[in-house]
DNA sequence: TTGTACGCGTTATCAA
DNA sequence: TTGATAACGCGTACAA
C-alpha cells in the first residue's frame, strides 16, 4: 500500500521542475522534445498519474455528471439511464447517480448537489424542479438538462405526452370502443409541465374530437407500478357500464390491467383491450400495445444537450420536444361496434 | 454566478481564525459555544458549504464509490445495482457508475480506477478481474468486493450456482424428462469461478445423480440475451430427439427459449418444459419457472461488507455463497413418464 | 524553454 | 480555547 507518486516525484527523477512535467502532461507546445521524453520515462516508470482531485482544485471541473433519477419506479427510467451512460461513456466522464424515492429525497439533491460543485453538469430525470431550484441551477452556473420534465428555466428535453395519449385513446376509438377507461400515474411535483396531466388532455381531446362523452368514473390515477395498476384497474373493471378499453399512463400499469382482466376471468383483448405507454422491453414480450417513447435517445440527446451547454453555459434554455410512436399489438386487436 | 464563500469569508464575518471554523464544522469539542454561535451565524448568512474537494484533498476521501457493471447485458444486473443504491443512499455516500461492454473497457477500468481515487471503495458486478488486476486493488489499498464473481484475493459474494443449477435440472427429471437441454451462458473472463461453468456442473451433477446419460448435443451456449437464447434453442429443438425440457442459465435466454418454442408452434409446457435461472420480475409477468437469486440482497450485502472493509481494510477476503431458490411457475407444469 | 512560487479550500499541528 | 501556518497535489503566472 505504498503511497502514490506525485508531479514532485517525476519532477525530481526527471531531473527538471514541476512546471514542466506539468506542461508534458497537458501537452503544452513549449517543452523541448528531449526534455519531454526525460518527463515521459519518468513517469513511466514511476506509474505516475495525475491526481484529479487535485486537478479539480485548480480547474473547478471533475469530469463527472450527476444524474437525479427515480430509479425503482419505472423500466422507463432504467432505459433513460442507458441511453445516459451510452452517450456519456463516450466522453470519457463518469455518471454519479443520485437515486431519489420521495419528495424530500428530490429537494435535498436539488439544494445540495449545486453547491457540492461534485459533477461539471446535471442530468434530471421526471423530476421538474420548482422554479426556485431551477433559478439555482442557473444562478450557480450548474449546466443543467431535464429529460421528461419541464421547466422555463432550464433546457428541457420531453415528448409529446399529448399527442401520445391522443393517438392511443384515438386508436381505441377508431377500434369502436365507447367507453374508454383511463388510468393515469399519480400527479406529482408542479404542474407547468407533468407528463400525467398531459396524457389526460390527450385523453379528453381524443373523446371530445370523436364526439364522445367523457365520463368521470372512466377515470381513475395510481402509482407508477403493477399493483397499483391492477387495483385501478378493479375498480374501473367495477364500473357500469364496464369499459371495453383501458389505457393505461404506463406500461407498467397497463400490465397491472392485464393482471386484473386475468383475476376477473375477461379476455384480452376480446372483451377488454389494453393499451399503455412508454414501449419497454416487457411490453413487446407480452405482446402489450404501447405508445412508444425514444427512451435511450432521449438519454443520448440530453447528454448531447449537457455537454453543448457545458461549453457554453451562455446558452438560453431549450425546449425540446420528441415524438411518440404508436405501437399497436395483440392487446388491442378486437374491434367493436 | 456569483462564487461560493471559503471558510476564509466565514472567518473574516464571524471574527475568528480559520481554524475555528474548521472546529466548528467537524464538531470538535474544544470550542467555546458563544464563538461556535458566531460561526454558525456567518455559515448561515453566506450560505455557506465546505468544498467537498478540498476537503478530499486532505482527507483522501471522496465519499463516493464505485460500481463497475456490464450495464446493459441482463436485467440482473439492473436489480442488484438497486440493492446497491438503496444501501448506500442510507450512508450519504454517492455512487459512481462505471459500465463496461467489452473487455477492453473491463480492463480499462481495473487498472484506471484504483489510480484515480475518485472512489472510497469498489463494487465489481459479474466480471471476476484476473490475480493481478485483483492483487492491484489489494496493492493500491482500494477495498474492493466482488459480486456475482470470485476471486480469492478480494472478498467476494456468490451465489451457489453449482446447487441452484442442480435444482433446476433435478426438478426437471423429477418431473419424467430424460431428455434436458441446457443453454449456457457465454463464458468469459477467467476460469476460477465462473457462473456458467458452474450452472454447467449443476447440470451434469443433477443428471449424474438421476443415471441419465449426458447427451453433449443437449448443451449449447448463447450470449446473455434473448436473441441469442432464441437461436440456441432452435438449435437444440432441431436435434433428436427433440428436448422435452430445457434449461437456461439466464431468464433472458430463457425468455428467447419460449420465443423459440412459440415460432415453431411447441406448447409449452406441454411439450416442452422451460426454466430459467436469475428471477428477474419479467419471469414472473411470463410465469416462466426459474432459479431465483437474491439480487437486491447481493446488492445490500455487498454494500455492508464493502463499508466494513473500508472501515477496516485490513480484514481478510471472504468469500461469501447465497443460496438460490426453486420457483416453479407454469412453464414447468407438465409431467412426462 | 525551463524552474519557482503562489493559489485552490480544506484539515491538522502547534504555539500562544 | 484559539489563531497562524504548514501540508495536500496540481496548474500557472512570472521570472530566469
């Protein structure tokens, strides 16, 4: 366990001074070839490797990006992530993940990680901070993206959860289905932009342009995952009269549908059909229909975003939106009328 | 973008030295409580937080660690990473992300990272490092602990796949079939453990023991994914004669299996038995049967031992073996005689 | 072209 | 109990 050697160390079996080594290792032009080999063979031999905590005393940087995730709720996120570390392990940084599960969770890292100065920029994932965190994202000068999320202050990277929900409900519709139940995920955070709130305007638009009644207990929200699905979907499998369709915020949820329709002894997708929403992986392997969202590129882009930023910190906030790709798939194959 | 204060501001505003503000901040004893209300005060009013740099830069501590994982290859992987986060976001320690892809970036890794010393201390996911990559870490003074791998320099988490695979088999000839196709994972890295060759002594030992005879064209290997399970089981479904049952080492590839059987109109389990291995939560959505492993817990443990050892890096590799549970679920619900 | 000295923001030592 | 000062390892003016 012997200690590591320093810029000193080199300097000293090199035989010239700090300043030198140091001008070898961020290749500076001025450094005489041979004195430049001397510094290399030194360090060479003696293993040498910059320290970047030290680096990061001096240059303010650390190479590394944080990323602010709900990590155990939804696949979404996990996929989100991938496209994350895809694009990141290119540049050669490193990702700090900051797993959030609640409220109070999300404000620490919202207050603490600007100050920290641990990572050179901010991922965020549907978590909209509130306007006061996102003015101190700014005003610390933290380059910071939001991907599923939305706010004026900050470049932020959604998808179209409007027309997405629209083309679902309006797919079901096309189909001959009356009576559509919706299951929404739990509305949290602010409101400017909210993924949940969204989908439900897609859902009213979708009923209102086909001229059909909306009917309140066709509605119904939950958490973000199977269970709370499957007991929404009870309950709105209890209604009269029953909904021939249910589309669900998330595949997540849907799939909790799928496991309510199977206790009650109804076919998908003869008597119900099922439709949800963010295309994971596990929605193709139950052959679930889906809205699809890009989710590695929205990774990919909000890194690619991060890094534009970073360089240029100067630049306006973004509002970039992606679209929705309608996946329909056994779960939604009967037709009514 | 106005700069962060120092604890020279904080000392200038409250009328003290530096050094008393340091005492104040890592509460040590010897001082006067009216002086450590002065400081508090200035703290307060500047807004003012200690450089986790900095301090590292003395400390020689980052409060983070670090987890190599091949990211992206199985959903396992995903689920222990979560045991991770939720044991050490209990800690306030932070997690770095390494992910790797292919060997190269392996290697990459193993011998960057302990010169970094970005990391307090490593988690390594499934990628058993050679003795010298090993001995590195132990050199360097990096604790370091194994998960899903072994190594007899490094403390190490394992589950026994020797008895989970045996299991699986056994219940399968438990259940009439004579006839027991094995789809391996791929092997790769070195040979002292290794999760599939293991899984393939279960194999053997479970036929041994029942006196079938070993059919070597019963046994094949694919990538860890779906598609490569997909193919290797068409593979083994060609043979003759055909497999009434097959065993994966992984749910992915087993979940390829089912695709397989699916495309070739084989019903399962009618004619053909199916069961996985890792219990991913998808093996439950398809009701396929499985050896399930205790990922989160692999996860949470090998956060607990590795804080141990940071504590006390002296302590002795371990060698640690969870055991593996039977699930038997619909795709193993048929008996032959 | 090269070496020296200073600064980065802390902690730790040592007088006072 | 306190304040000054020396590390920590590196980047970088500035002087040589």
């Amino acid at each position: 366990m012997r200690a590591h050697s320093t810029i000193h160390d080199v300097a000293r079996l090199a035989g010239v001074g700090i300043g030198t080594v140091s001008r070898v290792l961020n290749d500076h032009p001025s450094v005489r070839p041979a004195t430049r080999e001397k510094v290399f063979a030194a360090i060479a031999q003696l293993h040498f490797k910059p320290n970047p905590i030290a680096r990061s005393m001096i240059s303010k940087q650390t190479g590394s990006i944080g990323a602010i995730v709900p990590f155990f709720t939804r696949p979404f996120h996990i996929e989100v992530l991938c496209g994350i570390q895809n694009a990141l392990s290119r540049t050669g940084r490193e990702l700090i993940l900051y797993n959030v599960e609640n409220d109070m969770q999300r404000d620490h890292y919202f207050s603490e990680i600007p100050m920290h100065r641990k990572v050179d920029g901010l991922l965020v994932i549907s978590l909209p901070p509130g306007d006061t965190f996102a003015q101190g994202f700014y005003a610390v000068g933290l380059p910071t993206v939001l991907l599923d999320a939305y706010n004026p202050y900050l470049t932020s990277l959604v998808v179209d959860n409007v027309e997405g929900a629209y083309q679902a409900v309006k797919s079901l519709i096309d189909k001959g289905h009356q009576h559509i139940g919706f299951i929404n995920g739990i509305i949290e955070g602010n409101f400017r932009f909210n993924q949940a709130n969204d989908r439900l305007i897609g859902f009213h638009r979708a009923l209102g342009e086909a001229g059909l009644l909306f009917e309140p207990m066709m509605v119904t929200e939950s958490a973000w995952n199977r269970r709370a699905g499957c007991a929404a979907a009870l309950h709105l499998l209890a209604q009269q009269p029953r909904p021939t369709a249910i589309f669900a915020a998330s595949d997540v949820q849907a799939i909790g549908v799928l496991e309510a329709a199977r206790s009650l002894h109804i076919a998908v997708p003869e008597e119900l059909s099922v439709i949800g929403f963010d295309g994971i992986e596990v929605s193709e392997l139950l052959d679930l229909s889906t809205v699809q969202q890009p989710m590695q590129q929205m990774g990919e882009m909000g890194v690619a975003k991060l890094i534009e930023l970073m360089a240029n910190p100067q630049l306006p906030p973004e509002l970039i939106c992606l679209s929705t790709t309608l996946v329909e798939r056994y779960t939604t194959t009967n037709e009514r009328d």
